[in-house]
C-alpha cells in the first residue's frame, strides 16, 4: 500500500508540474504551453484520400481469364506519401500496389489499374472493391469503394447462366464525385 501511494502522489506532483507553468503558482504571467503534436499529422497538414471510381472487366469471367479493375483515386487535400492500394475481393486483398500522391499541389487525380490473373481463383461470385488506407486520413470513410455488381468466374470451358456470354463491366462511382473532372 505505501509504495501504490508514493506513486499516486508522484503521479499528481508530474502532472501538477506539466499542467500548471510555475509562473501561474507564483503570481507571473503565463503563455500557452505545446505539451504535444495531439494531432498526430506532424505539423497540421490534412491528408484525405478517397477512392471515387472503381471499374471492373470483364464481370463475367472463366477462371484463368484476367480480369482487370481500374481506379481513380483522388487526393482531396495536402501531404504527400507513398501508400498502398489494395484490390479486394470478397473482402480480402488478392493484389497490391504502391503509388506516391500529392507530389505536384495540382495533381489531385491518380488512376491506377490492376490486372488479376484468376488461373488459381475458384469459380463463384466475387465481390470487388479497392482500398487506398492512409492512417493519418482525415477522413478515412471514403478510403474504399466497392463495385455492387458481382464478378461471376466459372469453371474454364463452362457456359454462364442465362446463356450469358463472357465479357461486360461494371463501375461504381463515389456519388459526392463530380465525374466531370475524369471526363466518365
């Protein structure tokens, strides 16, 4: 017991002394004090990426084909880094790459593309989605867009239900983007 409160009162003592400038105990002046960079971004710069567009091709697919998923990535802010983007299907990441952002204040817009070889995939419905994770994001809700539609693969050779032939595409936009700006 005596130890536990020799360093709760050592506790209040470091506390007392960091929160209250000895200038305010004596009757002086006191200025603000940085006790901490609290908002972890290293100087105050705002880093918010968002995933705006996400296009798949084709949506029905053999297994083996190459299905290829191309991206637009906006940075809405400031900062520049290197991050990496990953490529979901059903939720987990089957490609990755890196991209560097920000590097000219007028370059807003990155599109990247991804080609996935589904030689070793098992035939069924997979659901599509890119992620661009940045952990100082400002805003990390729109770090990741997922296609509604499914990409279907079947087995190599076989037919597609409803007589439906390989091939089409699918994209999903961010509805708060203005898609004026990547003429789609």
């Amino acid at each position: 017991m005596p130890g536990s409160r020799r360093r709760a009162w050592f506790a209040i003592g470091v506390l007392a002394a960091i929160a209250v400038p000895v200038g305010a105990v004596f009757g002086g002046t006191v200025k603000p004090v940085l006790l901490a960079d609290v908002d972890g971004g290293g100087g105050g710069v705002n880093i918010d990426l968002a995933v705006r567009q996400v296009t798949v091709a084709p949506v029905r697919a053999q297994a083996g084909d190459v299905v290829h998923v191309d991206v637009v990535i906006e940075n809405k802010a400031e900062g520049s880094q290197t991050t990496s983007v990953h490529l979901l299907a059903n939720g987990k990441v089957v490609a990755s790459e890196l991209f560097t952002w920000g590097w000219s204040p007028g370059e807003r817009l990155h599109r990247l593309s991804f080609a996935w070889d589904t030689r070793k995939v098992p035939p069924g419905e997979y659901r599509i989605g890119v992620q661009a994770y940045v952990r100082e994001d400002t805003s990390p809700f729109d770090n990741r867009l997922d296609v509604t539609q499914p990409l279907l693969i079947v087995p190599a050779g076989s037919a597609f239900p409803g007589g439906e032939a390989a091939g089409g595409s699918a994209t999903e936009k961010d509805p708060r983007f203005d898609t004026s700006r990547i003429g789609g």
